[in-house]
C-alpha cells in the first residue's frame, strides 16, 4: 500500500504519514476535504476520515477506524484502531482512545483524557470493550473512563474523574471513582463550537 486519498484543499505536513502498512491487504486511508495534518502524524490504512479533519503534531489513528467531519485530534493523541467517531470531536493534547471505543457527535475529550478496554491489564482473558461516549458529552483534563462503560448523552465528566460505571444522559460524573449528580445549570445544553 502506498498513499492516500485526499479530497481538495487539503493541506498535508512533510513528515506526516499517510498509509502506514499493517498489513499487505490494507486499502489506502481516505481523508475528506478541507484537512490539515500536522508534521509526526501517523495515519494508517484503512481508516475513513471526513471532511474537515485537523492534527496537532504526532497524533496517530490507527487502523479499521471511522471519522466523521470536522475532528480535532490533538498533539500526541492516540486512537489506536478499530474505533468509530462520529462528527464534531474535540480531542485535546494527549487524549488515549482504545480498540472498539465508539464517541458520538459533539464531543469534547479534554488534555490527557483516558478511555481503557481492558478490565484487567494482563492478568485475565477479557474480552476488549472500550467505552462508549454519547452525543455531547465533555469530559475534563486527566480524567479516566474504565472498559465497557457508556457515559450518556450531553453528560459532563469532571476533569480528573475515574468513571467506573455508566454515566446517565444529562449528568455530571466527579471523583476518583466518579460519583454522578444532577447536571448543574450552567452545564446544561450540549456542546457548542
């Protein structure tokens, strides 16, 4: 596999790379309109992106993942594959998204955010369920959401929480581990760009 493919007005850093090989049979990444990807960026094959996608430097999206429009992934953030976003994320620096992690529209993942798929680091078999983030959430700086959980839609994640149960749609998770509260007034609403 060599290349891309890229819509029009897309603005590519040398040093970027676009189609790394995993595997032999690997089709070409497909980037929409409108990108601009930053110097260090790794995109491998494989993944569908739409338009308006933008990097920080040294981001990386693995393979087998999906994107919907204008996507920010930040500077050395990692989704590393088989994961789907859908349109209007916010990653942030740093930012970890595992295998089979899905993120609906209008998200916004804060510096150093951590999403986990694994419920027992190398000490059982599991299986590998990343979690699930709905329509217009926000989740805050360093915080930590655990394998398997759903955090519902427009729903606040504190920064520094370690969510390790489902979050209810319009709620505020807070703590280490999270407890949930009603969505105070000024978080109500969804996100907004």
């Amino acid at each position: 596999m060599t290349g891309f493919r890229a819509g029009e007005g897309c603005e590519i850093d040398a040093g970027a790379t676009l189609g790394y090989e995993y595997d032999s049979d690997a089709d070409r990444p497909h980037i929409g309109d409108g990108a601009v990807v930053r110097h260090g960026t790794i995109i491998y094959g494989d993944v569908v992106i739409g338009d308006g996608f933008t990097t920080g430097h040294d981001a990386i999206v693995r393979e087998l993942t999906e994107i919907g429009d204008d996507v920010l992934v930040g500077t050395k953030s990692v989704i590393d594959g088989r994961s789907e976003l859908g349109s209007r994320v916010s990653m942030q620096t740093g930012v970890y998204v595992p295998t089979h992690t899905t993120i609906g529209d209008d998200v916004f993942l804060g510096p150093h955010a951590v999403l986990t798929n694994d419920p027992y680091p190398l000490r059982t078999d599991e299986e590998i369920v990343g979690p699930t983030i709905e329509d217009g959430v926000s989740v805050g700086a360093n915080a930590t959401i655990l394998p398997d959980v759903t955090v519902g839609e427009r729903s606040f994640v504190a920064a520094g929480a370690v969510v390790t149960e489902d979050v209810p749609s319009d709620c505020l998770a807070v703590g280490a581990p999270a407890s949930v509260h009603e969505l105070p007034p000024e978080l109500q609403g969804g996100n907004s760009r």
